[in-house]
C-alpha cells in the first residue's frame, strides 16, 4: 500500500477519506488548510477508502490536554475492505517514526474504556501497540499514550476534561468543523429539535484557545442534557429525537 501526504499544495486536488462530498468536504479541508503550518499531518491511503491517519503537536491540538511535547493523534481510521491487511500498522508507526524525527516525548490518543465507542480509537488494539492508559474523564473518555522516551511524564486532561460538566440547561452540544460530519448532521439535529421545541443550544468552536478549554475531552462533538455529559456520538436528526425520548422516532 502506498501512502500520500495531504498538504496545503495538493489539498484541493486530492480526496480526503473521511470527507463526505460537497459542502463537507470543503468544510473540513478548509479547517485542515488552518491547522497544517501548526504541524499537521494527513496522510491517507493511495487507494480510496476511510484509510488514514491525522495528527498535530499536542500543543495545537483542539482538545484540553496537558501534554507539551506529544504528538497527540486526532484520527486513525481504518474501514471496509481495507481493514484486516496492517494499514493501521502502517499508519501508526509513520506517525511514530515521525514523532522521534522530532523529538517528541510520544504520542497520545483518546479511546474509552469498555465498549469500542464511535469516533474513538480502539483501547485494545493500542494496547496491543504498547500503548498506556495516562488518565480518565467521569465519562469514561480515556487518555491513551505511547512513550518515546524514558522519562517521558504521562500526558494528562485538563480539569475541565476530566470533569466534563456545563450549566446550561436542556441539550447543549460544541462541536468543530475537524469533523465533516458534524456540518453535515449538526443543521438537522437543530432544526428537528426546533420543530419538536426541544430546548437545544449549539455552540460552534472556531478557534483552538477556546476548544482547548471546553468542558469535555472531545471537543469534535460533544452532547450534554441537563449539564450531564451524553455522548461524542454525532446523532443524525432521528438518533437524537430518540434520545429525546420522542416515542415516534423509535419506532
């Protein structure tokens, strides 16, 4: 399998594998064409798929974390047909490679504990890879972390993070355009809640200072009910009234 680098000259030419088409798509490279002189990297697949990894100095990343010196992975994504044949292998030691070309002290990741949870890496298979749990958020989020260096102090969330919380009532959801899903879903899930009069509040993060200090582990999309936590799932329009409790969207 070959790889291709995305970078600010060839972006416009080149798919990006978690891109929906249209709007989407150019919703999240125009975040990516922001973030690539703060060091990011998107490497994906020479062959069309969800086969890719992305990844920034954790001093730039959009998540609240105290993790100087890190290399801090914001996706590893491997689906479909590509799965099972060592590409997230692959992947993930590019990224590895890469952080000792620098000097890094290692890189961190988020997962969670137990079940595999959606738009998080998979804590079993980073085990696998060496990897060590640095700490955990009341919402079961955890902070994973490959060391690259002996003395390498654990990354850690910030207390925000670790005890996510808001005190806005009814449904409030941050998210960022990192995502294209969120650009695509997030209008929908607006409006249903508008037309069932479902109190709703969104709050879009466009800036790396105030997504460093959200509430929450992610900030890519993150659902609270009531000032409690709910989920970094993003919902489609019919997940969410469900979780509303709409009888007539769980049929």
């Amino acid at each position: 399998m070959n790889y291709i680098r995305i970078t600010k000259e060839n972006i416009d030419k080149e798919h990006i594998c978690c891109a929906m088409s249209g709007k989407q798509s150019l919703a999240k490279k125009d975040w990516l064409k922001q973030r690539f002189d703060e060091g990011l990297v998107f490497c994906r697949s020479e062959e069309r798929g969800k086969c890719f990894i992305e990844y920034i100095p954790a001093e730039n990343a959009w998540v609240p974390l105290a993790a100087d010196g890190y290399l801090y992975i914001d996706c590893l994504w491997v689906s479909g047909a590509l799965k099972g044949h060592g590409y997230a292998n692959a992947l993930l030691e590019t990224c590895r490679k890469d952080a000792q070309s620098q000097g890094r002290k290692g890189l961190c990741i988020l997962s969670a504990e137990g079940r595999k949870r959606e738009f998080l890496a998979d804590s079993k298979f980073l085990a696998h890879k060496g990897f060590l749990t640095a700490d955990r958020s009341d919402c079961g989020i955890t902070l994973m972390y490959l060391p690259l260096t002996p003395d390498a102090a654990p990354p850690k969330f910030k207390e925000c993070a670790k005890h996510p919380q808001t005190t806005e009532p009814g449904f409030v959801l941050y998210y960022t355009d990192q995502c294209p899903f969120t650009h695509y879903w997030v209008p929908r899930v607006a409006q249903a809640a508008q037309e069932h009069n479902i109190p709703f509040t969104v709050h879009p993060i466009t800036d790396r200072e105030t997504a460093q200090n959200l509430p929450s582990p992610v900030t890519t999309y993150a659902l609270f009910r009531d000032g409690k936590f709910l989920t970094q799932a993003i919902q489609s329009d019919k997940k969410f009234l469900a979780l509303a409790g709409l009888p007539s969207a769980q049929k």
